[in-house]
C-alpha cells in the first residue's frame, strides 16, 4: 500500500492539472514537490529504525567508565584550546613582524643591510672569518661603523705587508685618489731631451726624442734599462683622448740613455691647440713588472712651433681619465664566491672603425699578489660597447677585505691578430687608505648585486 500511494498521487496530479489546465512547468514544479517528500519521509524511516537499533542493545555504563569519557572529552577539549591560543599568537607575531619590516622598507633602514668589520686584535677566536654565516648575526646588530678600529686594523696590515717584503726600504706603497701605485724611495731626478718642428702648411708634427740624464737608478736591480713612451692626446668635454702613442727602443746599463728616435704624426690646427704632449721615462725589466719613473707635459696649446728643442726636469706622474666603465658586484659570504659584472664601457677615444674592437681583463689581488684573471671575447667598440659578461672569483671571508680587482681595456682588431693596446685601467677594492664606497656598499648588502661607474684611467 506504501508503494502503490505516491503513483496513485501522480496520476491523481496529472489528471487534476489535465483537467484545470495548469501550464507544463507547474506540473513539473509539483513532481519536484513530491520526490522531496518521498525521500524526506524515506529518512525519517530510517533514523527511526536506527533508534530501535540502539534501544534494543540495550547499553550499560557505570557511572566510572562515565567520569572516565567525561574527563577524556575535557583533556581533548583543553588540548584543543592550547593548540588554538598558540597558532593565535604565532599569528599575531607574523602580523607584528610584518609591520615592522614594510615601515623599515619605508623609512629606509633596513637592519639587514648593516656590516661592520669584525675586529681582529684582540683573540684568535676573533679572527675567524668575520662574514661567515654563523656570524653574519652578530653583525645585524651593530648600528655604527668604528672608523677607528679600522684605521687601526689598516696599519697593522700595512705593517704586516712591509715585513713580508724582501727589501721593505726600497718600497713605499702611495695610496692616492686614483690609484695603487709602487714607487721607488729614490728621490725623483733626472732630465730628458727632445725638440719638436711643426709644420702648419703639412699639419705635420715631428718629435725627436734625443736622450736622459741622471735617472735615478735603483738598488735592488743592478741593470739600468730605460725607454720613453710618448703619448699625445686630446681634451674632451669629459675625458681625455690619446691620439697617437708611440714607445722608443730600450737602451741598457745606463743612467744617461742616448735614444735618437724620431716620430712624425699629421695633426690638424683646431687639434693642434687642444693637445698636450707627455713623456713617460720607464725602467724596464724582462722578469717583473715595468715601472715608470716620472713624465715631463707639455701644452701645446700656447706654444708657436718652427723648431724648438726642450730640456725639462721628471715630474710625479699624473694620470688621465679616458673614460668609464659600469661594474656591478655582489659578494655571497655562504658560497665564498666574488661576482663580478662588466656591464658597459664609455670612452672618449675618437678612433673607431669597422674592425675595431675592445676587450676587458680583469685581475683579482690579495695583499698585492695577483690570485686569478679572467678575461671577456672582443667587442666591435663604440662609445658606449656593452658587454654584460658575468665573472666569478673565489675569496674566503677572512681576506675580502685585503682584496681589489684591476679592470683593464684593451683595443685590438677583430679582422687580424694584432698586439694590443692599453687604453685605461680602473681599481675597485683596497687601494685607498680606506675602501672606495663601492667596495663598502658591496659588504654591507651581502647577497645583492651594487653598481657603479668607475673611471678609466691612464
């Protein structure tokens, strides 16, 4: 009779929506109707004939094993509720901290990016590696640079390098501006020789390069060898050009070289004017580096040229600036690794050409001693060539400090093998008697990459 009563209701349905018409979706709302009721009153049995399950068990506790369930459903509720209260407060404390980090990254002073040389005086403990990661921590704290301790860390290790030399009273290490030179202790002397004839109809300058007198020869080399490196170059509105270099034959075993060589180049008038004419006496040696005595300059901007010859005193070398060059560099204290990133080269330099090209070297040092070089493929120059070339170095963390890197910039010819030319170096790192900025702003953001122009200098 259950079964038998919904289809009797159906048709019941059907025959009285026939019969006042009522339109097709109301009768299809009305069959809906009737499924949710059949299975409502379907559910209803069933929770009933479950009850009567459970009453005919027939189930009986004592009132222990009912304290015992009533206190186990407590402990789990108190459980619960720890559990709430804890990830409640580490919420907060995540809430906390990022408020304070955004309004750091506002005001921009981020603790992260504050480094301060570790000293390494007093213990040996102390003088472990001061960026490790173990005590990168210790630095995050310190919020002012001891300039004093550095200044005094600085002479120990100046110290320290005339010990290790081998003749520390023939050398003196000169920290200036611009660069990191080694010159000789022996006071600056001698004079140099040359005339010059300039002919204004041809637009042709002749330089002849006569001799040297009392150069100042050095103890720890019993050879005497010299030669002259001429170089004539341009004002820029920025930088300095070199327009034509040239470099005399060597002549040894003599402080008072006699050399003879003579040099022709065409120059224009308007040029003529701007240019200035320097004259480098080197000391050279087959075994080690080359190193440059002093330089007589001279403008010639004010002088009338038929033929005039000149005896003028060595003077300190000065360095040009020819141009610049983009690095960026990052250090990773965890992987000990030195990034190096050669992004552009600018020069002033007015002769570029088809098969003309330039390419970097750069050197890495510790304490003076070359440890690595690498080197980027040639580029067809321009005046801004770009590179974008990636080098990495090794340097352990208790020697970052006593480290620099030489960028030098050499032109060559794609087309052919030809020998290369110098067209100007940059220093970054160690060489002052304080480190440059971009070396300090590269320790105190570890990890993230810092740009700058630097100058090219010659």
């Amino acid at each position: 009779m259950k079964e038998s009563l919904p289809l009797i209701f159906k048709q019941k349905v059907k025959e009285f929506a026939q019969l006042i018409q009522l339109p097709e979706n109301v009768c299809e709302i009305c069959k809906l109707s009737l499924r949710v009721i059949i299975r409502h009153r379907r559910s209803i049995d069933f929770t009933s004939k479950f009850l009567a399950v459970i009453q005919n068990m027939n189930i009986n506790l004592g009132n222990t094993m009912k304290m015992i369930l009533l206190g186990a459903a407590g402990l789990f509720l108190l459980v619960s509720m720890i559990i709430l209260g804890w990830q409640v407060y580490l919420y907060c404390q995540h809430r906390k901290a990022k408020k304070i980090k955004a309004k750091n990254a506002a005001s921009g002073t981020d603790p992260n990016k504050q480094y301060t040389e570790k000293s390494n005086l007093s213990t040996h403990s102390n003088s472990a590696d001061f960026l490790g990661l173990s005590d990168e921590d210790e630095y995050l704290d310190v919020k002012k640079y001891d300039y004093k301790v550095y200044k005094l860390q600085e002479s120990l290790q100046k110290l320290s390098l005339y010990l290790q030399s081998s003749n520390p009273v023939d050398l003196k290490l000169i920290q200036s501006n611009d660069d990191l030179v080694i010159d000789s202790k022996v006071e600056l002397s001698g004079n140099l020789k040359f005339s010059l004839l300039y002919d204004k109809k041809q637009s042709k300058l002749q330089l002849t390069v006569k001799e040297a007198s009392n150069l100042p020869a050095r103890h720890f080399n019993q050879h005497n060898d010299f030669f002259i490196r001429i170089k004539l170059f341009t004002s820029l509105p920025r930088y300095q050009c070199i327009l034509h270099q040239w470099d005399t034959k060597i002549v040894k075993n003599t402080i008072n070289p006699s050399f003879g060589d003579q040099y022709t180049c065409y120059i224009e008038k308007t040029a003529f004017r701007k240019a200035t004419l320097k004259l480098e006496v080197w000391d050279f040696d087959k075994y080690s580096r080359r190193d440059v005595l002093g330089e007589v300059r001279l403008s010639l901007s004010n002088l009338e040229l038929s033929h005039i010859e000149f005896c003028e005193k060595l003077q300190k070398v000065q360095k040009e600036v020819i141009g610049e060059i983009f690095l960026s560099l990052k250090y990773l204290p965890t992987a000990r690794k030195l990034e190096v990133v050669l992004l552009k080269v600018k020069t002033g330099c007015l002769n570029t050409g088809p098969d003309i090209g330039i390419y970097t070297r750069v050197d890495f040092y510790v304490n003076q001693h070359k440890m690595k070089h690498q080197k980027t493929p040639a580029k067809l120059k321009s005046e801004i060539t770009v590179f974008n070339e990636v080098m990495l170095f090794t340097v352990s963390d208790s020697v970052i400090n006593q480290s620099m890197i030489i960028t030098s910039v050499y032109e060559t010819s794609l087309s052919k093998d030809s020998t290369r030319h110098l067209l100007g170096r940059a220093y970054v790192g160690r060489k002052k008697s304080k480190e440059d900025d971009h070396w300090l702003s590269m320790l105190q953001c570890l990890r993230q990459p810092v740009s700058k122009w630097h100058p090219l200098l010659i």
